[in-house]
C-alpha cells in the first residue's frame, strides 16, 4: 500500500535511490521533489494529499443509523454465554482457594 507520500512503491531492499545508484542521496532528491511537490499543492489550494471536507454529516442520522445496525442476541445465547463465563470464574475460584489451602497447609508444617 502507497503511503500519501509515496507516488510508486519503493525500491526492493537491494537497490537504493530512484536512479539504481546506490549513493546515500539518491532517494533524497525524490523525497525532496515530493515535499516541493506537497508544498505547491498546499499553497495552490489543491493539494494531491488532502481533500476539501466533506459537508459534515448529521450526527443524529448518523447515530440512528449506527443504531440500526445492532444485532441482540437470542435468550439461549445470552444464557450459554453466562453459563460459561459463571463456570469459568467458579472454577478459578476453587482452584485459587485449593492452592491457598496447600500453601496454607505447607507454611504451618515448615514454620510451626
């Protein structure tokens, strides 16, 4: 993908600069002829990065369009949802509770 600076992908790893040199500043002078480039464009007022706004939407249809798009899941899925959720805290519960207990066991033995 083309970043908004870049007008052609960049060069594959063995090749440097958009001549085929491999001077350190041969991919200096297309960066700086994109920046000028950028620059002209800002100042003209048509700028090839950045388009005028669009008239801004009304946020009310926006948000009942949202709204619209909501999906409620069907009681036999709520319920298996929490079915599992509740039997997965309930059995971390007990297996924290279990390895208390061991410590707690370990530590009266070891320290009297």
């Amino acid at each position: 993908m083309l970043s908004p600076l870049q007008s052609t992908p960049p060069a594959p790893a063995g090749q440097a600069g958009a001549s085929g040199a491999g001077g350190a500043g041969g991919g200096d002078e297309t960066l700086n002829e994109r920046l000028a480039a950028l620059k002209q464009g800002a100042q003209s007022g048509d700028s090839p990065v950045v388009a005028p706004p669009a008239a801004a939407p009304n946020i009310f249809a926006a948000t009942a369009e949202e709204a619209r798009q909501i999906t409620v899941p069907s009681l036999p899925a709520v319920l298996g949802s929490t079915a599992v959720v509740l039997g997965i805290v309930a059995a971390s519960t007990l297996s924290i509770l279990g390895v208390n207990a061991l410590l707690s066991e370990a530590a009266s033995f070891l320290f009297g």
